[in-house]
C-alpha cells in the first residue's frame, strides 16, 4: 500500500530507548534484516551467511546468503569499517535491497567478522547508511542515493521519528520522501548542514539551565540517529556532569533518582532556534533489582581534528525533536515531537 509519495513508511522497533531499528529486505526471494537507519555512516553492511562460526556476534544474527537469492551478483571487493566502538569486516556483494517499499539494486557488505563487543548486545543485524555518498567506503553510492535516482520520491528527503517510551509501539517511523505529521507538531525550523555532504550543523552554544556553558564560540553538531547518546567533548561533558549532580560510573554518568524533578534543562542553539531537553528526555530511569538507576544519556567523546571537536545528538534529541533530513536543500529540520 504506497501513499502517495510512492513509499511506505518504515516501522522501527525502539529497544530501551537505546537502539531504534527497523526491517529491510536483501534478495530474491526476500531475505529479512533489521537495520539501524544511520545518518552518521554510508554503507549498507549485514551479516554474513559465509562469517567465521567464532564471530558470535555474527552467529546470533540473521544472516544474508548469496546461494539462496537469484537476483544476486558477485562482487567480493573487501570492506572493512571502525565505528566510535566496533568495527566489521567483510566483502562486497551486490542484490536487490528493499527499503519503505522501493526496491533499489544496492552493493552491500556481507560482514564476515563483527567484533563482539558491541554487537553482542546488537539487537538489529545490520547497519544501513543514510549519510552522504562522499562518506561512503569503497566509493559504494548509498541507498537513498539509488532511491533518489528512481525519481519516486515526491521530495528528496526521509524523516525520523524516534519514540521515547518503550512501551508503546511502534517504537519510530523512517519516512522516504517526506514528513508524517502523526508524529509531530507545529512547523518545522530548518538550518543548512553545515558542509554540503554531512547531516551536521553549526551550533551556536550549549547551556545548562539559562547559563550557556560550552560551544559558546560556535561548534559543529552531528544530527546522528545512529548514535543512543548525546555526545560532547569530554571536559565539557565531565564538566556538565559536575553542573547537574551525576558522578561517573563504570557505564557512564549517574544521578540519584530522587533529585530527578529538579534537573536543569540543556539547551542546544541549533539555527536562530534553541532546542531544550528536560530531565525527562536526558534521563533513563531504569528499575532494577537492587533500585532505581538514573542514567544521563550523556557521554564524552573526543573526536580528532579536523572533524572534531563535535558534538553528536543522537536518539534522545531525536526522540524530542523529529527530524527531516532535506539531501535536496542539504539542510536539516526539525519540529516539536508529540
Ligand atoms: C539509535 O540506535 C542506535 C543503534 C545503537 C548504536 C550503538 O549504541 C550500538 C549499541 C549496541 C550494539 C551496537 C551498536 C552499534 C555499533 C556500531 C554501529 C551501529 C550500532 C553504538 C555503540 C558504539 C558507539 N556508537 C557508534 O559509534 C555509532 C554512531 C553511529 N553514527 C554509527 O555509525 C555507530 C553507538
């Protein structure tokens, strides 16, 4: 059932408000893989049906095999890519993906060797690229890249909604080519990515209550739904840290349940527009057998020149803000997420 921008809206399951995924096919007939939909990356890997029986992480997923898909062609260039925390390595093949309803001929990964640590505790398969092409390895044009050149979409754009509360499903919604107003209010306020060719914008300050703390000479934020977190410059999140109370942890940062209601906000200056977050969109509060456990969905990560030092907001900006990513204007939107 296409609507009338010639695509399906793509359900995503929302996994502890920490991993947001949502269902792709490969081959012919169909093989099914949940994916992340990742502005930060550009390639399209899954495991592979040919990955070494000591890769668990590989094993525990499923997994594309070539032999079972008679749209399929070989290819077998190597592919390797390291993530903040993880890396996959593998070889390129090349099938029929469907993504939102449309069918696009894509060269893929099969990832024959997943390190475990993440993925283990990776409740998805595989990654899907949303980002630029010119970030994309082995120069492989993305998937959203081969829909645009289809001319199906009515706009050149796709959009994330990440729901915030896991109980009610669905946990998101990818839309290709255009909005779904069910899942946001008011009008959208756009900013212009900040290089053409990566979902980042300038940001113009971080403030913890009404007090602007960091960024306040400007700085690069990542608009990134692969990423859990909000991510800054270690000594300015150990710092924001201090600000509200949390003490580190093993995990990251912690903050003792009954203070809670009398968290400050933390307001990015994205465009003319500040974007608040409250306590209930930075805290997860997690019930557990020995109590409460408040988790600040925070964390420090030093990015390297020339890319760094950025700040990254991943799902818990997401899942307040909805967010259009507009490949035809390179800018970014965002609305008020109900
Ligand atoms: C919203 O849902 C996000 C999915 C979870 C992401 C993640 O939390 C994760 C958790 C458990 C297992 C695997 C992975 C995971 C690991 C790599 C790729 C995709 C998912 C990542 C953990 C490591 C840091 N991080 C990234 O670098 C991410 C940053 C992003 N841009 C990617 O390229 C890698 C996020």
């Amino acid at each position: 059932a296409h609507n009338n921008n010639g695509t399906v809206p793509t359900p995503l399951t929302n996994y502890l408000d920490t991993q947001y995924f949502g269902e792709i096919s490969i081959g012919s007939p169909a093989q099914m893989f949940n994916v992340v939909f990742d502005t930060g990356s550009a390639n399209l890997w899954v495991p592979s049906q040919s990955c070494s029986p000591f890769s668990t992480a590989c094993f525990t997923h499923n997994r594309y095999d070539a032999s079972k898909s008679w749209t399929y062609v070989e290819n077998g260039t190597g592919f390797s890519i390291q993530y903040a925390s993880g890396s996959v390595r593998g070889f390129l093949s090349e099938d029929v993906v469907v993504v939102g309803g449309i069918p696009v001929v894509q060269v893929f990964a099969e990832a024959t060797s997943l390190s475990a640590l993440p993925f283990v505790f990776a409740k998805f398969d595989g990654v899907l690229g949303m980002g630029y092409p010119h970030t994309a390895i082995d120069g492989i044009t993305p998937v959203f890249d081969r829909i645009m050149s289809q001319h199906v979409l009515q706009e050149e754009v796709f959009s994330i909604y990440y729901n915030r509360d896991p109980k009610h499903s669905p946990g998101g919604e990818l839309v290709l080519g255009g909005t779904d107003p069910n899942y946001y209010t008011g009008t959208f306020s756009y900013m212009n990515t900040r290089e053409v060719g990566k979902w980042e914008v300038t940001m113009k300050g971080v403030s913890v209550g009404t007090q602007m703390m960091f960024c306040t000479e400007s700085c690069t934020a990542v608009i990134d739904t692969g990423s859990s977190y909000i991510t800054g410059p270690a000594s300015s999140v150990s710092l924001l840290m201090k600000t509200i109370g949390a003490q580190q942890d093993e995990s990251g940062y912690r903050v003792n349940c009954d203070g809670v209601q009398t968290l400050p906000s933390v307001t990015f200056r994205l465009g003319d527009q500040d974007y608040a977050l409250t306590h209930e969109d930075y805290i997860l509060w997690q019930s557990q057998i020995d109590g409460d456990v408040c988790t600040v969905t925070f964390r420090g990560l030093d990015v390297p020149p020339p890319t760094g030092p950025i700040w990254i907001l991943g799902a818990n900006f997401i899942a307040r803000y909805y967010t259009e990513f507009d490949r035809r204007n390179n800018r970014i939107g965002f609305a008020a997420a109900v």
